[in-house]
C-alpha cells in the first residue's frame, strides 16, 4: 500500500495534489481506505523525510483574486521519484512532462537547501487568477526572490512573462519588491537580461 | 544533496546569497548543458550511500524499498482545488 502511496506521490510532484486524489490511487490496493488515513501515512512520510511539503506564500494581493492555500507535496530525491516511476534515460527522453514535472521538483530542493545556508524558506504562489510562482525564497529579514521553472531554455521568455504577471498581482507595500527574479533552465545559459531578471541553469546555481 | 554538491565541478556562477544582495552574474551563453545532462543529473541520487552507482543499481535499490510501479505514460498531475488538510 505504501508503494503505490509513494507512486502516486511521484506522479504528483511539484503539484497541489489532494489527499482525494491520492486515496483514489490507493484504492486500487487498499479499496477501504480513506482520505485521513491517506493524510496520516503522508505526515508519517514527512517524518521520516521521504515527503517535503512546499507551504504555499500568502501576500496580500492588489486584486480580488484569491490566493491558493495548497501545498505541493515533493519526495525528497527527484531520483526517487523517477524509481517510483520506473522512469529511466529512455522513458524521460520521450515524456517531457514528466521530466520537467521532475525537474521542477529537483530545483525546488536545491533551493531549499541553498536559500536554507540564509535561514530561507521556499514556498510556492498561486492564486484564483491562474498566476503562479514556482518557488518563493524567503528570508528571515522580509526580504524575497521569485523563480521560475523552466526545464528548456527555449521557455525563458515565457518563464520571464509569467513571472512579471504574477508579481503584478502582488501588492508589494507590505512586502517589498521582490530583491530578484530568477528563471531556473534545465538547458538555457546564463543570462541577465535588460529587466534584470536573471536566466540560470540548475547546474550553475550554488549558496 | 543539491547539483551544487554533486556535480564533479560545479560552476557556482549563480550565487542566491548574491541575488538577495542585487549581484548580478555575467552573461554566460557557454554554460548551457544539454538535456542528456539533465537526465543525468536527476537520475543521479543524492543519499550518500548511492552517489557512485549506475542508474540501474541506484534505481533498482530505491524501488525495492519504494515502489513496483510502472512508468507513466504521461505526466498527467492529479490535482484539484481541494486542499489537503
């Protein structure tokens, strides 16, 4: 039961999903089982850090729109992932989606672990109007940065784009402008553009 | 463990900490990697137990003590706007 709990976790990464959809999976092994028990395997996974939950990032908005509260949940190694999957070079070379859903959430733990050396948190924004950030960097002191996730480096203007959409949506009086926007490419360059917003690859970002 | 710490030489030419203190990298056109890398790379496991094996021996490790699943056939994310509690 816990495997195909684990799988459906995996196939569910670095999105919102819903202990609904997870005990809809399990069912397939465990037909009695329930949404709470689902919900109480989950915090036991987080536990034993197999689980990371990505909080979502509640600033107040300048529109009516409403931010969504969800968190994303993450197995700890996109590797993992992947073996829950049974993906291996082949399979991801031919499902793209995939491999961007994993390398999304191959960058949301490494900049976990690089905005942790500030005591910074990463969590995640969406709200009612369909605007997302990937990952929001937080530090102790207010301070914040904005991601986005773009596995090819083909995507970067639209990874630009969607990040400048969403920050208008922000009402930064109380929180500030964010100190960077950032495009994280699996494939792209570095790069800074004319915005100052800033194209890396994973491979190149350290603490 | 993050890229930074597994890849064999990692460039480092982004720092966070510089970002949040508005340090902007140079314009490196030269650093894209290529998707194989990337494959790589994610399919490389960070336990420290498992850095120095194959795919296949790393994968094979985690899967019996995770999942006998198969590969999706695509990346189809259950969601929906219930939140879980």
């Amino acid at each position: 039961m816990i495997k195909h709990l684990v799988a459906s976790l995996a196939r569910s990464v670095a999105s919102a999903v819903t202990y609904k959809t997870l005990a809809s999976d399990v069912r397939a092994v465990a037909p009695s089982i329930d949404e709470e028990t689902i919900s109480n395997y989950v915090r036991l996974l987080m536990r034993l850090f197999v689980v990371e939950a990505q909080q979502p990032w509640t600033p107040a908005l300048r529109s009516r729109a409403r931010v969504r509260t969800s968190p994303k949940l993450h197995l700890v190694d996109p590797a993992l992932s992947a073996a829950a999957l049974g993906a291996g070079v082949e399979h991801l070379r031919g499902d793209l989606n995939t491999l961007g859903m994993l390398f999304e959430s191959a960058v949301v733990h490494d900049l976990t672990v690089l905005g942790s050396a500030m005591g910074g948190e990463v969590s995640h924004y969406r709200d009612s109007n369909q605007k997302e950030i990937d990952a929001v960097i937080t530090l102790p002191d207010g301070r914040w940065g904005a991601v986005e996730v773009k596995l090819g480096g083909q995507q970067v203007a639209a990874g630009a784009q969607s990040l400048t959409s969403a920050i208008a949506q922000i009402d930064t009086s109380g929180v500030g402008d964010p100190a960077f926007r950032l495009v994280v490419t699996g494939t792209g360059p570095v790069v800074v553009a004319d915005d100052g917003t800033v194209t890396a690859p994973l491979s190149a970002l350290a603490p | 463990m993050s890229w930074w710490e597994k890849l064999d030489s990692p460039t480092g030419e982004v720092s966070i900490a510089a970002l949040f203190e508005g340090r902007l990298p140079e314009t490196n056109l030269g650093a894209a990697p290529d998707l194989g890398a990337v494959i790589d790379n994610l399919l490389r496991p960070g336990f420290p137990a498992m850095t120095s094996l194959t795919h296949e021996q790393s994968a094979d490790r985690m899967r019996a003590t995770s999942t006998t699943s198969r590969a999706p056939t695509s990346a189809a994310s259950p969601t929906s706007a219930t939140s879980p509690k």
